[in-house]
C-alpha cells in the first residue's frame, strides 16, 4: 500500500499499476465503478489535474487482507486552482496485490478556484 501512495506522490504509473491485479475494480464512491488496469490508469491521469498531488497519510487500520487509509490531499486543477480534499481508502489484498479500492473523497472548502 505504501508503494501504490508513493507512485501517486511521484506521478508513476507504472509503480501505481504494478501494485494492482489485472482484474482490480476501484470504486470511487458517489462518482463510478472501474474495472481492470487499463481503466484504472485512464482514471489516474485525469486531464482535469495537473502535477502531482499531495497525500498525507494520517491513519492506518488494518483487518485481515483489508488496510485502511485515512489521509488528505491536494490537487491542481489544469488550468488553476486548488482542491483540497480529505479521504478514507479501504485496499481490499489478494496476496501482496491491490485487488478492489474502496474509496471515499470529501472535498473541503470546495477547492479553490481562482479568478481570472
């Protein structure tokens, strides 16, 4: 799990990807369902942001082959502006890969957008 939050913070895909099973389903919460690598990279390079986000990790609670992260972070939006966003993922293990992503996303202050 600790490798999948670094590939995040360093924009990697491959060492993102290379903690998941081939058939890994991510469910974002009140957003959508994804299914399989390929859609989950697609997921992570929004184009809607830009750089690399920053992700504190300030919990962790681990059950079985299930661990749960409780963090914030902080995004770019292309373009300009800031999201700023708590979070609570549950990564559901099959052996040492990531088979399902339980994640649960409350932005804050409803980021910030600037004038322009």
């Amino acid at each position: 799990m600790e490798t999948y939050i670094e590939g995040f913070r360093q924009g990697d895909h491959r060492m993102i990807l290379g903690c998941l099973t081939d058939d890994v389903v991510w469910a974002l919460h009140g957003y959508r369902e994804l299914r399989g690598k390929e859609a989950f990279e697609r997921e992570i390079a929004n184009p809607a942001f830009e750089g690399r986000p920053s992700l504190t990790i300030e919990k962790l609670v681990e059950e079985g082959d299930c661990v749960v992260a409780f963090g914030r972070g902080r995004a770019a939006f292309t373009g300009g502006g800031i999201l700023d966003f708590v979070f609570a993922d549950a990564f559901i293990f099959d052996g040492p890969s990531i088979c399902r992503l339980e994640t649960y996303q409350v932005n804050v202050d409803g980021g910030s957008e600037t004038e322009g």
